[in-house]
C-alpha cells in the first residue's frame, strides 16, 4: 500500500460523511490507545483563565481632572480642546474638583489628555 500525503489523507476525509467520520475517530483511539478529547481538555483549561484576563483588562478609561492648578486659564483652553465645550461649560467643569473631562475613552486618548492638562499645570488622574 503506497503512503498518502496529507493533502490526499485531507482530500479522504472530505468524501466522509459526519456519522463515518466519527466512526473512524472512534476506531483510530481504539486502534492506537489515544483520545482525541485530551488536548481539547487541555485547551479548555487554558481558555477561562485566558478569559479572565480579557476581562480584567480595561479598554475604556476616565480622565478625571483633581485639581486646576495654577494655570487655570490654560487648563479651560485644554479642556475646551479636548471636549468642545464652551467657555462657561469649561470653566464650571474646571471649578468643580474631581469632574470628569473625558469619560470611556481608548488608553491612548486618555493618556494624550492627561499629558496635555498636566502641561497645562492640572492634576490629572486617568481611572
């Protein structure tokens, strides 16, 4: 009997209906005293907890300003820039310790805002 390729094992397979593949999966594990669902138990594992790392990584972040600073007038321009808000909505945000300029922004974003009213002399925090 003349060895087949992958490509011509592959191309048997594909010929095989559901019921007769299963059938064949069954007599191979038999046959070599191996289990086709071991290295899926194996992967199964790994999956939750690759799981729960995705969900303790946060993608979505707060800019929240603490504190004006002494630039307060450069720090309304920032926020003005970073949110479109009018002069008044501006300041009033910037009056009020502990507000939220940005909210359920990518990393990058919130990290370019933080840099941006810290140079303007805020402090700034990104939760």
């Amino acid at each position: 009997m003349a060895k087949l390729t992958q490509d011509e094992l592959l191309a048997q397979f594909e010929e095989l209906t559901l019921i007769e593949l299963a059938a064949f999966v069954k007599a191979f594990e038999e046959k070599f005293d191996v289990t086709a669902a071991a290295p899926v138990a194996v992967a199964a594992a790994g999956g939750p907890a690759a799981a729960a790392e995705a969900v303790e990584e946060q993608d979505e972040f707060d800019v929240i300003l603490e504190a004006a600073g002494d630039k307060k007038i450069q720090v309304i321009k920032e926020v003005r820039t970073l949110t479109s808000l009018g002069l008044k909505e501006a300041k009033d945000l910037v009056d009020t310790a502990g507000a939220k300029v940005l909210e359920k922004v990518a990393k990058d974003v919130a990290e370019k805002a933080k840099a941006a009213l810290e140079g303007a002399g805020a402090k700034v925090t990104v939760k």
